[in-house]
C-alpha cells in the first residue's frame, strides 16, 4: 500500500449505529487531518493530530470520536449520527504542520445516515 | 460565509486550449494559496501554490497568478489535455496561529474536450 488509505470507501449506517472510518497513512508522516465534504459545501477541517496528539477540534459535534493510536493510524469513530452528517469524510496526511508540508488526501469514505 | 469562493461550478475546454480557473478570497490575512486536483473517486492532490511576497507561479503547464489588490487568483493549463478532466480546488491558509489550516473553495469540474 502506498500513500494514505481509507476504509471502507462506502459506508450505510442508520442513526443508532457506531461505526468507525479508519485511515492509514504509509508516507512517514508526522501529522493527520480529518476533513468532511458535505454536498455543495467546501471541505471542512474537523479534526488534527500531530505526533499522535490532538491539535485542533474545528467544533465538532461530540458524536464524532477521533483516535490516533500512532503517527500512521487515524480513527474516527462515530455514533448516534444525523443524517446531515452524510458527507465524504476524507483523512489527509502531511510531514508536519508547517503551511509548506504538502497534505496528501486519501481517497475518502462515503458516509450515509439513514 | 465563504471565505474562498470559486464562482464557476463548471468549465469546458478544448484540448490544446488555455484552461484558466478562478478564484476570490475575501480575508486579507490569507498568505498562501494553494491549488488541488481532485479525480471521482480519488481524494485531492496538490498542484501549485503560491505565497503572496510572488504574483506568479509557475510548474510545467500549470501557472497560478495571485492579484492580492483584487484578491483573486487564477490558474492557467496550457496547454489543456483530457487527462486535465477533473475538480480543482483553491485552498488559503493564513501564516499566523494555525497556519496548517486551509480554507477551501467549492470546486470548479473542468472538462477538457478531446
């Protein structure tokens, strides 16, 4: 496997499901990002890890869990959703957190909350 | 409020043609712009970025142009190839604080015509 990976790539859950988005990352990098693409909106930054801790939560709701076990596995783990949280939930990856260190995206994991 | 704004939700060329896209930001704060490629079912990718101390940027057949007084940036594909097909993104980032954070636009879908 090569760069970041995502699974799974789609993903059906009703509301009072918990399920977990997991990411990889096989790049060496230090620093992971969640990003939720809802319809007709931007890419919206949720969540940052650097060296495993947490460095930002953009405001999310607390139905969102991340975890990063280690600088190459990101989590999201996820509960009691809404279905406005249908959405692209992309995990990205970067050497560190300067604005240079390119993120390199995975390709995503398609959520719907029925 | 959309701080990034890519006013064109779509753009048609024809192969060999200037593709060019474009967007406005409205925070003056915004240093360094980015743009991303993004394929179905692929996450994004970096193309080229800029910082503002440039106006002009340039990789192979991608140019970004930054025009800080109008707050607009543009990227040019000369010339443009069908494999160019796909959605760009213009992302900002600020260099103070968290200056990892970027600030998407929507998308522009370029359709590169054989």
């Amino acid at each position: 496997e090569t760069g970041v990976t995502q699974t799974p790539r789609h993903l059906v859950m009703g509301m009072t499901n918990k399920k977990s988005l997991k990411c990889e990352q096989h790049l060496g990098h230090n620093a992971m990002y969640w990003y939720k693409q809802s319809a007709k909106k931007p890419l919206e930054l949720m969540f940052v890890y650097n060296f495993k801790e947490q460095t930002e939560n953009n405001s999310v709701p607390s139905r969102f869990s991340p975890e990063c076990p280690n600088s190459s596995h990101l989590f999201l783990h996820l509960h009691t959703l809404q279905p406005e949280d249908s959405a692209l939930y992309l995990c990205a990856s970067s050497q560190g957190l300067v604005r240079q260190d390119t993120q390199y995206f995975g390709p995503g994991t398609r959520l719907t909350v029925l | 409020d959309q701080q990034v704004k890519q006013n064109s939700p779509s753009l048609s060329v024809q192969e060999g043609r200037i593709s060019i896209l474009n967007c406005d930001y409205t925070n003056s704060m915004f240093d360094y712009f980015l743009w991303y490629k993004k394929y179905p079912a692929e996450g994004p990718t970096f193309l080229i970025s800029i910082s503002s101390i440039k106006d002009k940027n340039e990789d192979g057949r991608f140019t970004v142009f930054l025009n800080k007084s109008a707050k607009h940036l543009s990227l040019h594909i000369v010339p443009s190839q069908p494999g160019d097909s796909a959605v760009y993104f213009c992302a900002a980032s600020v260099s103070r604080g968290s200056n990892y954070k970027l600030t998407f636009g929507k998308g522009t879908l370029l359709t590169v015509n054989p």
